[in-house]
C-alpha cells in the first residue's frame, strides 16, 4: 500500500477495517485464497489487484477493453505491485459477478480462440468451466472472484482439479471465495479480512469449514435451532 497517497481514512475504501489496516501481502507461487464475510472488502481488494496488473474491471485478458459500468474502488491506484523475474505469459481476471458481460463480449470479439461455440447458449456453470478448461492457456496469472457462485458443488471439484492442472502447468491464482471445497486446495496461503485487518489463517480455521463441518456433522438438530422446530410435535 503507498500510504503516502492515501488522503483520508475517512473515505471509502478506506473506511473497511481491512483495506484500511492493509499493508504487505505475500502470495504463495500457487494459489492464494481471500476469505471474509461479504463487506470484508474481499471483492475490493481483488479487483485492485486485478487493475493493477493491467487487467479490465469486469473481466477477461489484457487484451478486454469494455465496461458496462465505472463503479471501480479506485484503490488500485495506491497499490504498488513487486513482480518476479519470470512474468506470466497469459493474463485474466474471472469474476461471478459480470460474467454475463464478459461472454458477451468474448461472443461478439470472437475471442473464444475460434471455438465457435456460444458461451451464452451453455449453462451458466458450463460457460464458466469452458472459459477455465479451455481459454486459460498455462503459465499465467489468474484472479478469480468467487467462482463458486456459477458452480454445483461437484462443479466445484472439478474447478479444483482445473486450477490444480494450470498450477502444474506453471500458473498462479489469487482467489476470493466462500467455498470450503476450493479453500482446502494443499498448501495454499489464506487470508482472512475481517474488523480486524488481514491475517493468515489455516484451512481448518476459517468459518467456512467450520460452520460446513458443525452443519453436516449435526444437521437435523442445526436445521431445528435454526427454523425454531420442535421435535415433539408431528407436522
């Protein structure tokens, strides 16, 4: 963070707990994992990361130029990025969240690497897997903002398996999620954003395992607490 550019504290993003406390972060030559509950400032901070490596606002390679909407934090301009000395050769930034707009816009460019397919006439998830399987080429550098939310859990392992072919094929991935199926990928650094700042944390820390693991391990008497059931009466 180049604080020395920083005006006021007082001044959104700055107002979250954890872009505020933000300082160094480090990231695994794997994969990297940003947790928090929504509001954490998860989304925030990835997309900075994103911009600051070149990459559009909603999405795709270096190579995207289009916007539907100008709502960017702006904080990427007070982010300093320290490279390696080997730089990736593929670039792309995949977010849930305007992934419609990115299709489109694949669609319309022809920028699908002559597939000819339409990824808006697959399923939400399958498009989103194609662009994974089919588009990312290896050696690159991927930001992924909650993927899970175009995915089925089993979708979910596959995306696992995916991230793990590209990481043998010497790529690296930043990713914001809440799924506890893609945090448990071995070895890889979590953050967690919360009040209190940025930390890192453990696989079997984080709420998402936690709460997963309570509710699965006990869920009929969770599913009671939780609807205020009573377990005596016959409905």
């Amino acid at each position: 963070m180049k604080r020395e550019l920083v005006r006021s504290y007082d001044e959104y993003p700055f107002t979250i707990p954890s872009i505020k406390n933000l300082d160094k972060l480090s990231f695994h030559s794997d994969v990297t994992f940003i947790v928090g509950e929504n509001g954490s400032g998860k989304s925030t901070l990835i997309e900075a990361i994103a911009l600051s490596m070149g990459l559009g606002q909603e999405g795709g390679s270096k190579n995207a130029r289009f916007s539907t909407h100008e709502n960017a934090s702006g904080l990427f301009n007070f982010l300093k990025i320290a490279k390696g000395y080997s730089l990736p050769k593929d670039y792309y930034f995949l977010r849930a969240e305007s992934f419609y707009n990115l299709a489109t816009y694949m669609e319309e460019t022809d920028n699908l690497q002559g597939t000819g397919y339409s990824l808006h006439e697959c399923s939400h998830g399958e498009s989103f897997m194609k662009i994974v399987t089919e588009r990312l080429g290896g050696n690159g550098l991927y930001i992924f903002d909650e993927p899970e939310a175009a995915l089925s859990p089993m979708r979910q392992l596959t995306l696992l398996t995916a991230i793990d072919e590209h990481v043998k094929n010497n790529s690296q991935f930043i990713i914001a999620t809440h799924s506890p199926i893609l945090l448990a990928y071995p070895n890889a650094i979590i953050y967690q954003l919360d009040e209190k700042g940025i930390r890192q944390i453990n696989y079997e820390e984080t709420e998402h395992y936690l709460v997963t693991k309570g509710f699965l391990n006990n869920y009929k008497n969770m599913t009671d607490i939780l609807l205020d059931h009573d377990n005596t009466k016959n409905h």
